[in-house]
C-alpha cells in the first residue's frame, strides 16, 4: 500500500523492491533517503523499530562495489503495516543520520557504526557502543575473524581485517 | 607561596561524578552509568555499555540454526523461554512452515509463565532498590514454581532452550498441568498481596509518582516497545496487534497507563501478570494431545526409534545433522511481544546452512537510550527507581 503511494509521490525513487513471507522491501538511492523517510513519516511510519546493517564484501552493482546494505525497519502504529527500507552504501561512505528526527536511532547508528564501520554524517556523538574506544576493526564486517582476532593489540595491532592500523 | 594547582572542587566545580556499576547492587547486571552530580541532583548521566557483549550475532553466522537456540537463552535471562519462542518463530516464517497446534499452545502455556517470572523480577527487585523488601519475598516464592516448571518442561530452570525449528523438543510431562493449575491459584494470590503492599503504599506512592514521565509521542519517538511504551498510554501489544501462535484465540487485555511513570509501568506489569493468568488458564483448557514438532524430517529430525530402524530416517537424520536444512534465500524480520517489549530476529539466509546474518532487536536497548533524559534533573534516588522500571537486562542489551 504504502510503496505504491511513495512510487506515485515520488517516481522512480524505488530502485528495488520485493515481498517474502510478507515483509515488504525497498531499496532507495542515498541521495533520496531523508525525503522518503520524510514522506514515510506523513504515511504514518513514525516507529522507527531497527537500525542494521548487512555486510556482502565481494558485491558489486553495475560495476561498482557496494559493500553495506543499511537496513531500516519501520512499523506503522495505525495499521500495523511493516517496511524494510534498504539504502546501500560502500565502504567508507557515510549515512545520513536519523538521530535529530527520531531519538531511538541515535544508539542504533552508534551500533551501527561500532559493529560495521558505517559512519553517519550530522550524528551528534557517534562513539562505540558495544566495544572499547581503540578497539581494532569492526566485528561484524565479514573479514574480522570469529575469535576476534588481537583485540588487546599485543602484537602491535598488524591485524590485516584493520590495515594493520587502530581503529 | 600560593600554589598554581586547582583542588578537585575548583576543577569540576560543585560537581561529583559518580560510578553506577559495572557491578552495582541496583544495576542488576553489569551495566555502567556515569552520574554527574549537583549534590543530589543529576545533571548529567552517560550509560556505558558492552561489558557483557558477547558478539551474538558474530557467532549466529557460523552457528547453524538449531544451534543458535541456546544462544537465545542468554539474551533476557530473565525470561529465555520467551526468546527461544521468538527465535524459533522468525526461522519458521522464513522457511514458510506452520507448526502443531500442541506445540503452538504450549509454546504460549510458557511464554506466559516467563511473562510472570519476567514481570516478577521486574516489579519485585524495583521496589527492592527503593526499600520495600517484602513485596519481593512472597513474589519470588511464585518465581521458584515458575522455574520449576521450566524445569519440568525444559529440564533446565534458567537456559531452557525448549524449542527446536518446528516445534519443541519434547511434550510437556505428567504433572506439569496439576503444578501449572496450582501456580495459578498461588500466583495469583501473591499478586494480590503485592498490590495490597505497594499499590495504595504512601511510601511506594511518593516515590514512584511522577517519577520518569514519558508522554505518548515522546516514547515511540524514543522506540519504546512493552509495558513502558503501553505504561505511556499506547495500546500496541503485538500478541493483539499482530497475532502469532494463536494468541487472537485468547481472550485478554491490554493494560495502559497514562503518564508513562514509574508507577504506571508498575501497575502495567502487575495486571499484565494478571491477564497472563487469564490466558495460562484459557491453555490449560484447551491442550489436547498431538505432535509437537513438525512430522517433516526436512526440518525436524525423526523419532530415535525410526532411525535405528529405518533406512530413511537414517538419511534424514544425517542429512540434517551434516547439511542442516535447506534453506531458501530471503530475508525476513519476526517480532514477538516478549515480556520487555518488542524482541525482533532478522535472519537474512543465503540458502546456506548458516544464517548469512542474524540481527536480535533487544527491546530494551531502545528503552535504555532515553535513560539520561529521563534521570535529568531528577534525584539520585529516583535514577535507581527509574532503572528497575526500565527492566534493563544486561544480556540482552550487550548481546
């Protein structure tokens, strides 16, 4: 319902979209973020449930890697409807951030970018959340190693998943 | 001569900073808060966290499905049965498979029950924390049976994992329903006991009354989710809202508040533990016998018997054990209403035996976000109140 609404209030701004076991999906452009999820919330999409993200290093789309797919999960109080809305993005490129409209993505994003590396641009305090301070490299990117690979940087932090640098 | 150097008081002026935690009595976990103080008043507050972060969702993607179960348990301790529901719930929904009604209605029998243990803990360690000790006691004698028919259920009191994908891993025993009958005599009488403690309590009264408001907007601006968010006077319940296992059979109420309180959250709790009674009796009546898990050994693995007799089930059950199941390729995000709010799963599936990437939305760590504009400018005494209502569980929120 509500995709066919920001289709015909703004054309082809859904690149992709698809429906599995019921959960609707779209995928919008960067460029395009904050105005649909401006017109997402006039639709009544005011819960913000969830900010994720989902690491696939090797993809590339029309030629150019795009690693990150930012996940955005939003829930319409009225009527119960769902949404997944997906902007992807590449490795060090920044979000947009939410926090200044909706309070409850300040920690997800902080998340976000403590977990996967994904900054947010406007973020009032984007600090980690889960780990320390100089901890090296992101822990769920796809190339950090299950066991957590030299987190204390006893032998002075040449971790390859980090460029061999301190995050 | 005058020395140059400051003294502690000229460097942060009147202020004190003070350490809540990582182990502290009224933080119930390892959580950290570091207050600043204008004598008893808090001017500032920054919640530090990840002290019990496990990297959950890391391991989910070298786990194999079923072996995420146990994993669950250790998110809300306080009530795991409830996360191995939710978790077993969202892989169902993306392998498009219904399970047996039995199943189905215990699986709700102990959610419930975990409701009322969760909600026990809550209300029972936060009027602890503000000096009423007694509540507590006749409260957690119901959380000792409680336990006990996890026990029964699960074999396991605390770290139940009692659901498999499909299903569960067994039926309940004899005499799980002859206890489960009694707690809801005594539980609900303890119940009463409590509100006869605390409700109309002057002491319980001043020190929860107006302490952590929260308007309606505020609090879905915030990503609340549960009895705060309902305590804040929104009727969302997902068990009504967006019914899973059969929950629109059940005949129940949603409790709201007004102001978004401490109180309010209290007085939430207490009549949401009554409506779960409502709705363990309402399962109790009507269980009938049946399979608990699904009869397709694709997913679930066969009876022992059969695969020491029989070829097939021997190929499925090494099938299963070895290649996992055949998962398609999707995504999907499935809530459950757990006893803090909204517990979300997104599986993201490669077709792989693993999860190509499983996130858990713990409900309170939207919650715990909006912990310093809560304590604001109130006391330090009031901070600890506000926390127990927040029922922030550190295992959860850290992952």
């Amino acid at each position: 319902m509500v995709i066919e609404h920001i289709d015909a209030q703004m054309p082809g701004v859904i690149m992709d979209r698809h429906a599995f076991r019921g959960d609707q999906t779209i995928v919008v452009p960067k460029a395009e973020f904050l105005a649909v999820v401006e017109l997402l919330h006039r639709e009544g999409f005011q819960f913000l449930v969830d900010i994720t993200a989902v690491d696939w290093p090797e993809r590339e789309i029309e030629g150019k890697a795009v690693r990150f797919d930012v996940v955005y999960h939003w829930l319409n109080l009225a009527s119960q409807e769902r949404l997944r809305l997906k902007v992807t993005v590449s490795d060090g490129e920044a979000m947009p951030t939410l926090a200044d409209r909706f309070k409850t993505a300040d920690w997800f994003e902080r998340e976000v970018f403590d977990l996967f590396g994904i900054r947010f641009d406007g973020h009032p305090n984007l600090e980690r959340l889960l780990t320390w301070e100089d901890f090296p490299g992101h822990p769920l990117r796809k190339d950090f190693p299950l066991d957590g690979g030299d987190p204390f940087c006893m032998e002075g932090c040449t971790a390859p998943y980090n460029n061999g640098e301190r995050a | 001569m005058e020395s140059i150097a400051m003294t502690r008081q000229q460097l942060d002026g009147d202020r004190m900073i003070v350490n809540m935690g990582p182990s502290h009595p009224t933080t119930h976990g390892t959580l950290h808060i570091v207050l600043e103080l204008e004598g008893e008043t808090i001017v500032k507050a920054t919640p530090r966290m990840g002290y019990l972060h496990r990297g959950v969702e890391k391991l989910g993607e070298s786990l194999s499905y079923q072996q995420f179960i146990p994993l669950t348990d250790r998110l809300n301790y306080c009530s795991s049965i409830m996360n191995n529901v939710g978790y077993a719930c969202a892989v169902e929904k993306l392998l498009g498979i219904e399970i047996p009604k039995r199943a189905q209605q215990i699986r709700v029998l102990v959610s419930e029950i975990a409701r009322i243990a969760d909600h026990i803990v809550c209300v029972g360690v936060n009027a602890v924390d503000i000096g009423a000790f007694t509540a507590f006691l006749y409260l957690f004698r119901q959380r000792e049976t409680a336990y006990d028919l996890f026990e029964m259920a699960a074999g396991q009191r605390l770290h139940t994992s009692f659901t498999r994908i499909g299903g569960l891993f067994r039926d309940i025993p004899e005499g799980f329903v002859p206890l489960a009958e009694r707690f809801l005599v005594e539980c609900e009488a303890a119940v009463d006991e409590c509100e006869r403690l605390l409700t109309h309590n002057p002491i319980w009264y001043d020190r929860t009354k107006g302490v952590g408001t929260i308007t309606a907007e505020e609090a879905i601006n915030w990503g609340y989710t549960g009895p705060c968010l309902r305590a804040a006077g929104v009727p969302q319940d997902l068990r009504k809202a967006q019914p899973y296992l059969g929950y629109e059979t059940y005949e129940f109420d949603v409790p709201v508040g007004t102001t978004g309180d401490v109180f309010d959250r209290y007085l939430v709790r207490v009549e949401e533990m009554r409506q779960s009674l409502r709705i363990i009796r309402q399962v109790l009546d009507r269980l009938e016998p049946g399979p608990v898990i699904v009869d397709d050994y694709k997913v679930a693995l066969p009876p022992k018997e059969k695969v020491y007799t029989r070829m097939e089930s021997l190929i499925h059950h090494f099938k299963l054990i070895m290649h996992g199941m055949e998962m398609p390729v999707g995504e999907v995000y499935s809530a459950t209403e757990a006893a803090n709010g909204e517990l979300g799963f997104y599986i993201v599936s490669d077709g792989g035996k693993n999860p190509y990437r499983i996130r858990v939305r713990p409900p309170c760590l939207p919650i715990y976000s909006s912990f310093e504009t809560q304590v604001k400018g109130g006391l330090i005494a009031d901070a600890v109140a506000v926390l127990g209502a927040m029922n922030v569980i550190a295992g959860e929120l850290d992952r």
